[in-house]
C-alpha cells in the first residue's frame, strides 16, 4: 500500500520538527513536503500531496505579528483542488473554526490534541470531514449559549 503523502506548513521550528517526528513514526504516513511560511505554502507543486496539515497562524518573516494567513493557504489549496487540508492550530474560537471550513479545511485541530494527527490524516485522505472533540465541545457550547439551552 502506499502511504499517504503529508505536507507540513508550521512557521515554528520546533512544532515542525516535533510534528514531523511525531508522524514518522506512523508506517502509513510520509512527510513530502515542508513550508516554513505562507510564501513557500503558495509556491508548492500539490500534484504528489495528499494531505496538508496546516498552522493557522503563520509568520511572514520573524518581524511580523501573527496573522490568520492559514485561512488565505487553505483558500488557494482548495482551489487548486486540493481538498484534504488539516487546520492545526491553538485557536479553539468559534467564528475561527467556522471560517476554516468555509476555506474548504476537512478537520480543526488543536495544538494540545497533537496525538491525533495521525487518525485526522487519515481520515482527510478518505475524503471525510471530521471534527475533534475539543473543537466539537467549543461549538456546541456557543451553539448552546446562542439558543439559551442550559
């Protein structure tokens, strides 16, 4: 079987190479492609990519403030068809979760939720759309608050 192709666009170093440990140790899954930035994200050949995980907030260089430059990656990896985006991210706020879907992302993952990212890779690759409990817990409960339900 082959494995499944795995793109990492992390601006911080040290997540990249803990991520990309973290998935080397999966015998179905293979790292092909490293972006430190939303730059070299935009600039990748997608054709041997089946996966990406993406940070939601990249850096442009080490000057810049963060920014939701993942939702503009997402964006143009979708329209370049490629539908299996991942969302990897510390932000856990409704409106920023539902923003990220509406670019086309098949599943949100937390950054404390990192020992999931092997199942939600696999999961994009067969085309589903996915939610982690943390993130399904944060929608619930502004759905709850929003219709009043105790």
């Amino acid at each position: 079987m082959d494995k499944i192709k795995l793109m990492i666009v992390e601006d911080d170093p040290v997540w990249m190479q803990c991520i990309s440990d973290y998935i080397e140790k999966e015998s179905d899954i293979i790292v092909v492609k490293q972006a430190y930035n939303k730059e070299e994200a935009l600039q990748v050949d997608y054709n041997n990519i089946d996966v990406v995980l993406l940070d939601l907030t990249l850096l442009k260089d080490e000057s810049d403030e963060e920014n939701l430059s993942g939702l503009e990656v997402a964006r143009h990896l979708y329209k370049k068809g490629l539908k299996n985006t991942i969302m990897l991210t510390s932000w856990d706020e409704k409106d920023i979760i539902l923003e990220c879907f509406d670019t086309g992302v098949v599943n949100y993952l937390t950054k404390t939720s990192y020992r999931d990212i092997p199942d939600a890779i696999r999961e994009a690759f067969r085309g589903k759309v996915s939610l982690h409990a943390d993130v399904t817990n944060v929608l619930v409960g502004e759905l709850r608050k929003e219709r009043k339900v105790k």
